[in-house]
C-alpha cells in the first residue's frame, strides 16, 4: 500500500476536523511503539490548534507527531519536496501561471481537508488626545480604502463619520503588514477583491 499524504487548509470557513487527520481512529495506546513518528510544517494561524490537537493524539494513542510554524507558503513548499507528511496552508497549490513565487502540486497524490475555521482582525493603535483609543469602528469599504491607500490619514471624513464619539487625531494612519508569503495575507487581500472589487480593482491597475 502507498503512503498517503495530507494537506490541511485553514479557511475563514471549515469544517474541524482535529485529530482526524494525524492517525487512523481507534488506535490503541498499546501499539505505539509500531507507530511511526510523522512531521508537519506550515501555517502560524493554525499552528495553536495543531499543537493541541497533536498533545491530545500523543496522550491518546501514543501517536509521535512534530510541527514546526514555517508560515502557509513554507509548509506547502515542504509538502511539495517531501520532506514532510502533511502540511497545514490557508493557500492552495498555484499553477505555473502564478510567476516566481508559485508552488507546484507535488508529483503525489494527496488529500486536501479543512480543520480549522476563524477570523482575521485587525489591530490598530490609536490614541485621541491622551486618551487610548478602543472603540474604533471600520467599515468593511473604509478599511479595504486604509490598505488600499485611498485613505490615509486618521481625521479623514469617512473614518470620523463611522466615529462621531472620537475625536480623530489628524495624524497619517500607517498600515502595517506581513513582508512574508502569508496565508493570512491571501485570506484578507481575497477578501477585498471580492468584497471590495472596485477598490483592489482601482489599487491593483
């Protein structure tokens, strides 16, 4: 019998599939000395439930399992070259279409499950007066306008009228974001461009 090998994609929706995925069910404790310890590598979104789900299979069925937070793009690339047994991506393999960055689907077969579902925020850090901001509200348009660069600046009349109870800074908002190949990344920019079409259409061109 071949090896069959895994990947798993984390979306902002899924369906949890937990421990599932790392052994066969119904292990028994007693033949953990005939399992063979396997290696995963990929997302940091999901790598805090991997890391549960993989302390619940060890106490359960003996089962040895490593995962190492590479980032979605990394564990893919990992998968691909088979020097792990699954890898944990919010992105799917590209097509050679895709430019430099592309990872080809490996030259095995594989099975791609959905295991963790969740949200992306977004953090800010603000201040109005002496007064830490907490209560920010966005708008889905108004924050695709901030990472898109049509807004720019905290006071702007957009941002201040969805926070009539703040007095907005007239201070440059600056957008910080991963300088890495992130999953999370995709799920946001995917967001816009679908969601916000005009906006990451007018951004892109």
């Amino acid at each position: 019998m071949g090896t069959r090998r895994f990947t798993a994609r984390s979306a902002a929706l899924g369906i949890t599939l937990t421990a599932a995925l790392l052994t066969p069910l119904g292990v028994a404790p007693a033949l953990a000395e005939t399992l063979v310890p396997i290696s995963g590598s990929g997302s940091t979104w999901a790598q805090d439930a991997v890391e549960q789900w993989r302390a619940a299979v060890y106490s359960a069925t003996g089962q040895a399992m490593s995962y190492a937070g590479v980032g979605s793009r990394g564990g893919l690339g990992e998968f691909a070259r088979g020097t792990m047994d699954f890898a944990v991506s919010e992105h799917a393999f590209d097509s050679e279409a895709d430019g430099e960055y592309a990872i080809a689907s490996p030259p095995f077969d594989f099975a791609s499950l959905p295991i963790a579902a969740g949200a992306t925020s977004i953090a800010y850090n603000l201040r109005s007066g002496d007064t830490l901001v907490d209560d920010l509200r966005l708008s889905g348009d108004t924050v695709a306008k901030i990472f898109t660069g049509v807004i720019t600046r905290w006071d702007d009349p957009a941002v201040q009228a969805e926070n009539p109870q703040i007095v907005m800074p007239a201070q440059d908002i600056t957008p910080v974001v991963r300088a890495d190949l992130s999953g999370s990344t995709e799920v946001f920019t995917s967001w816009m461009s679908t969601q916000h079409e005009g906006v990451w259409s007018d951004y892109c061109v």
